[in-house]
C-alpha cells in the first residue's frame, strides 16, 4: 500500500469486530474516521444490494461457493445498464448534499 496509505472501512459490523480493531490498532495503520449513518456515495454499493435481492429471491438459493458464482453472473448480466448510468449521474448531486448537509441527514 505504501507508506502514506490511509485504512478507510465502512463501519460495517466485520470491521467494527474486537479482533479486526485490535489487529488495526498493533499494527497502527492510519484510519481515516468514517461517521455513523454516512451516505453511501460508492454506486458499487447498490448494485451490490440489487444482486444480493435478487440472488435471496431465486427459487432456488445456491449452496456451493461456485452457484453462488455462477448465480452473480447471471444476475449481473441481467442489471439494466441505465441503472448504473442514473447512479454515476446523480454523483454530482450527491457529493453536493453531503457538502451542503455537513454531515448530517440527507436522502442518499
């Protein structure tokens, strides 16, 4: 990572974990703070939770580490481009309500 990296994590339960926060703090990497309730402004994140939907409402739930593969693809393939269009558009309204928010509530 080199030595000016900075660890920056999304307060997601796994990373808040005794084990993760002590392993952090031995080996002093330096962490960026991440405030409860941020905003998710990476559009990765959302198509992540539509194929998450969609691979828990299949009929049929993959049981191998290779269905679960084979079911993302699948699933990925049929997201609608338009979405991932939308998403990357709105970026500039969204990074202005964060700034305009000041760290507080806003829609996204």
């Amino acid at each position: 990572m080199g030595t000016d990296a900075i660890f920056m994590d999304d307060n997601a339960r796994p990373h808040r974990a005794r084990l993760v926060r002590n392993y952090l703090q031995s080996e002093t990497f330096p962490q960026m703070a991440w405030p409860a309730r941020s905003p998710v402004l990476n559009t990765i994140e959302h198509a992540c939770d539509v194929l998450g939907i969609r691979i828990a409402g299949r009929s049929v739930q993959p049981g191998t580490l290779h269905e679960i593969q084979q079911a993302l693809l699948q699933e990925w393939a049929l997201l609608p481009q338009q979405g991932f269009n939308d998403a990357i558009a709105s970026m500039p309204r969204r990074c202005q309500a964060c700034i305009s928010a000041r760290e507080y509530h806003t829609r996204y």
